[in-house]
C-alpha cells in the first residue's frame, strides 16, 4: 500500500514540478497568463498551445482533476513506462519515514494547486485594474478575465460588492478603445436580464458613458456600447426612462438613417427598437414615448427593408410589427411619408425570388411569413382609421 502511496506521489511531483517550472515564463503570450499577485494560489491558467505539450497539462489542471486519483491516472497515462518501472522499484526502497515525508510533500504540493475561486480571481483581477503601476496590457487582460468571470449571474451580483463595477465603468473613459470596448462588454454581459446590475450601472452613471461611446470611430467599440445599452434597459422601465432623457431617441434615429454605419450598429440599434415598443406595449398604462410616432423616425426604420441584408430586414419587420400596435403609431404616416406598401411589396419581390433560386430558401420562407404578418397587422389598423362612421 505503501508503494503505491508513494508511487503516486512522485508521479504527481513530476506533475507539479512541470507546472511549476511553467511558473517561471510570465511573457503571457500563449500558454499560461499569470496575475500579477504573487501567491500561488492566485494560478489563473488560460488554454493554448505550446510545442512541449505543457499547457495541456495545465488545462487538465483548470478544474480537471477533481481527486488525487485523477491525477494519478493523468500522470501514468503520460510517462515513460521504463521510468514508471524505476520509479515502483525504488518507492520500495524507501523506508517508513520516508514515506511519510513523501507524503506529507505530496499533501502541500496538492494544497498549493487547489484553483482559487471565481470571487478569489475576481477580487485579483479588480486589484490589477486598480494598479495604475501595471502596463496597459496587464489592465486589458484583466478586463477579459472578469468578461469570462460575470456570466454566472452570481458573479455579475457579487462584481459590485467587491468593488469592481465602478472600476469597470471608470474604464469606460479610458484612452484605450480596447479598454473602453471590454469594459462596455462586461458591462452588458453582467446586466443581462439582471435588474440587480441594471440597477448598480444606473446609479453609477453608466448609461450615459455607454450613450457617448456608441458615438466612437470604433466600430467594435460602439456596437459593444450600444450591446450593453440593450441589456440595461430591457424590461427596465427606469433604464428606459434615463435612455429617453437622455435623448435616446435622437441617437437611435442618428443610428438608423446613416447607411453608411456599421451593419452591425444597425442590426443591434433596430433590435432595440423593436424592444423598446414591445416594453411599450407591455407598459400601456405609463404613457407611449412620443418619438415612436416621429414620422422621420418611421420612415428610417421603413427604410431598412430595402437593405440587401436579410438579417437586418428582418430585424425591421419585426420593430414595424410592434410599432405598428401601438396607439400612437400614425398608420397614415406609414403609408403616405414612409410608403410602407411599396416597401413590403418590393420585399416579397426580392423574397419570392431567393425561394425560386433556393438560396437560403428556408429562411426567405420564414422571413415572408412574417412580412405577411406585418402587412395583415398595417392593413387591419389602416381599415380602421379609414372606415366611415356609419
């Protein structure tokens, strides 16, 4: 029993003293990305790939090994069978005491490699963004650790008692576009569906940073900002009300009537659209938003039909659809400033023709559908403004 005690200890020391001479290289391209704290137990490994086969070791280690066994088996698994050999003839060897040294090295060896916990690597990488003495990349790969870290919607809940929201939206302003473009990121991922962040970001003044930002050059910035906008107020009826004084609307019309932004910054900005009226129907009580019955306004969501990107006129159908059901969407307007006949009709043209050709025909199906729907809603709420009183 003794030996094979020992045996595993000392192929688990091979293990072990593989990770650690890993520990020695922090160039952080590659391989292992190390925090700058100096514990050991502050480990925070990232996958790549090395030629010598080391990070895969390390990979088993990123939660992996759940037992000794099961580094154990790793190790036999992965070591010369004349050195295994060598090994067993000389564990047997060894004598009582001995073995009980191995062992307790073994036992602060696996002690030493326990991975800290999700908070433990947050509160690391709050305290580098922190570290103004750090290098700007050291501050980005930061940024990205807590990205992967706030999903769990524990994580996102805890980000800001341990001080590291308001980090993250300081960052907002930094000169870096990355910096800015990550911390938007993070932003949006942890406020997803979660009026407890929802409500953090606002009170942090958040919102009206991320609003400027989606103003950048940069256009992953500004798809990001406007990304982490969308999730702070879905089904958030004070996020709205803060969009809209903050002059929400302008930027949105801003956004949509410029053919020559981003694909991606349309798709994102229409998507929302087709939110906020949908949040509007649901909260009839409180009053429309009087920017939804702009006839400008109309008219560049209308125009989106017309773009050779399906996904981008699909995302308008959808907003039509639910601006349509409002009540104070003008159905006269539609027709008559924004030629939302003309516009349907050119795209069941367009949609007939790819069903013909059977490019992506599944999808051009799908997609008529729901412009028939559109049409049936416009023409059911047009008969009615245009019936006359019997």
């Amino acid at each position: 029993m003794a030996s094979s005690v020992m045996l595993a200890a000392l192929m688990i020391t091979g293990v072990v003293g593989l990770i650690r001479a890993e520990r020695v290289n922090k160039s952080g391209s590659g391989g292992v990305v190390w925090s700058t704290a100096e514990e050991e137990g502050d480990l925070v490994v990232r996958k790549g790939g090395d030629a010598d086969g080391s990070t895969a070791v390390l990979e088993e280690l990123d939660g992996g090994f759940s037992s000794l066994d099961g580094m154990l088996q790793w190790a036999i698994g992965h070591s010369d069978p004349t050195k295994l050999k060598e090994t067993a003839e000389n564990v047997q060897q060894l004598s009582s005491e001995n073995l009980k040294q191995r062992q307790l090295e073994i036992k602060e060896l696996m002690e030493s490699l326990k991975m800290p916990s999700d908070a433990q690597l947050m509160q690391i990488a709050i305290d580098d963004l922190k570290n103004s003495s750090l290098l700007l990349e050291e501050h980005l790969r930061a940024l990205q650790e807590l990205l992967i870290l706030v999903e769990p919607i524990d994580n996102a809940n805890d980000l800001h008692k341990v001080g590291g929201l308001s980090v993250v939206i300081r960052a907002l302003d930094n000169p870096d576009s990355e910096m800015r473009m990550t911390s938007a990121w993070i932003i949006g991922k942890a406020s997803q569906n979660n009026p407890i962040v929802q409500k953090q970001v606002l009170e942090l003044g958040g919102l009206p940073r991320l609003m400027k930002m989606v103003k950048s050059s940069f256009k992953q910035e500004a798809a990001k900002a406007l990304y982490a906008i969308s999730a702070l107020v879905r089904n958030n009826v004070d996020g709205q009300e803060l969009f809209y004084a903050e002059a929400g609307d302008l930027m949105l019309q801003d956004i949509l009537s410029n053919s020559t932004n981003d694909i991606t910054l349309r798709r994102k900005c229409v998507f929302l659209v087709a939110d906020l009226a949908e949040s509007q129907l649901e909260t009839r009580n409180k009053g429309e938003q009087p920017f939804f019955s702009n006839p400008l306004f109309l008219k560049s969501v209308v125009d989106l039909t017309a773009s050779t990107d399906l996904d981008l006129q699909e995302k308008a159908l959808v907003a039509i659809k639910n601006l349509l059901q409002l009540r104070t969407t003008e159905v006269q307007v539609l027709k008559h400033f924004c030629d939302l006949d003309g516009a349907l009709e050119k795209m069941r043209e367009q949609l007939q023709q790819l069903i013909l050709e059977g490019d992506r025909r599944d999808y051009a199906m799908d997609m008529e559908s729901l412009r028939r729907e559109v049409k049936l809603i416009y023409h059911g709420k047009l008969e009615k403004v245009t019936q006359v009183p019997t």
